[in-house]
C-alpha cells in the first residue's frame, strides 16, 4: 500500500548514505596519518564509497524484490541514492560525517514526504541525475588541489 511504497522510500535510498558514512567514520581517525600521503582526498573518498556501497547497493536492491507490491519503486531508489551518498560526501568536506548524514537524512525525509508520489517520473528522475552530476563536479573541486577553501 501506500504506507509501505513510503516507508521504502523513506529508507532505501539512506541505507547507501549510511554505509559510506559508517565507512568514512570507521577511518576517520586515520585522517591525520592519510594526511601527508601523496594520496588524492578524492581517491581516498571514492575508495572509502566504493567498498560501502559494493555491499549496500545489492542488499538494498535484494530489498527490493523481496518486499512484494512495490512494482516500479523497485529500481526508483537508485538515482537519489546516488546523489544523497554524493551530498553526504561533499557535506562531509564541512562536516563530521554524522552530521553530514543526518543533514542528508533530514532533506530526503522532507523530500519524500512532499512529493512522494512523484518520485517515480521520468522528470523526477532526471533531475536526481542531474544533482548527481553536479554534486560529482563539487567533490571534486573541494577534494582535489584545485578546492574551493576550506576542505579537508
């Protein structure tokens, strides 16, 4: 039911977010060894994301299927799963990485709960492409030796 469609996509979409931050927090404290290492920040960030989301984004996705009625909600999760970890990464340059999260979590509740049923559009889904594509361009800016002031 409708319930159901919105507590998935409440938290589908987050449990990505949540692992990436789990993994960036579980090596935080080797940030000041990583720091003097000829090691891109990008790098090490994608590295970090990466082995998270190898392990998040198929049993997210086996969540999916196993969970009946949801039909094309299936697969919807993907693309603003994919800019919520990019929006926890870049807020995570300001901000502890739980903060970051829950920044993330706070906006995609808001998100879902105005315009839930709209999520599935082709519109919707292009403009998640979209604030991917640009959330990509400002991690790389704030992680790379042409960064904005102020990353870490």
């Amino acid at each position: 039911g409708v319930r159901q469609e919105l507590a998935f996509l409440l938290l589908v979409p987050l449990v990505p977010v949540l692992s990436v931050v789990a993994a960036s927090f579980a090596t935080d404290s080797l940030r000041e060894v990583a720091e003097p290492t000829p090691v891109s920040k990008l790098r090490v960030a994608l590295l970090r994301a990466s082995a998270a989301l190898a392990i998040a984004v198929p049993a997210t996705a086996a969540i999916g299927f196993v969970v009946p009625g949801l039909g094309s909600l299936t697969s919807v999760w993907l693309l603003p799963s994919l800019g919520l970890v990019l929006a926890a990464l870049v807020l995570h340059t300001w901000l502890d990485a739980w903060v970051a999260a829950g920044v993330v979590s706070a906006v995609w509740v808001g998100v879902v709960s105005s315009v839930h049923s709209e999520l599935d559009t082709v519109t919707a889904q292009l403009l998640f492409a979209a604030l991917a594509a640009a959330l990509a361009v400002v991690l790389v800016l704030r992680t790379t030796t042409l960064k904005l002031g102020g990353a870490r």
